[in-house]
C-alpha cells in the first residue's frame, strides 16, 4: 500500500506564500532566514503561537542578565 500523500490546501499555500515573501523582503534588505526564523514564522502563521508569545520567547532567550 502507497503512503498518503499530503494534499496541499489553499492555508498550506497561503502559508507558504507569506513565508516566501518575509523571506524575500529580508533578502532584498541583505539578511537570510534563519532555521529558527522560519520555524516562528511557521509557529506564527499557523496559529500556534501568537506574535507576543513569540517576542516573550525571543526576549527571555536573548536578554542579558
């Protein structure tokens, strides 16, 4: 029997087209898009996690002592 295939829908292309375009501005401005980036961006835009959830996160990671 064949695995399924996942059956892309118009969220998972929505999805992918906002990713694409954050990742397209930052290399217009000369950055790339991180690993990390791209799993918040992901996190982001599927619901899982708010914008503010994701800035606490970023805060607590990276704020000096």
């Amino acid at each position: 029997m064949k695995p399924q295939e996942h059956i892309k829908t118009d969220t998972d292309k929505i999805h992918n087209r906002r990713v694409r375009s954050v990742a397209g501005t930052m290399a217009i401005e000369g950055f790339t898009l991180s690993e990390s980036s791209r799993r918040n961006l992901d996190r982001y835009f599927g619901g899982q996690a708010s914008f503010q959830q994701i800035m606490t996160e970023l805060k607590s990671k990276y704020q000096r002592p």
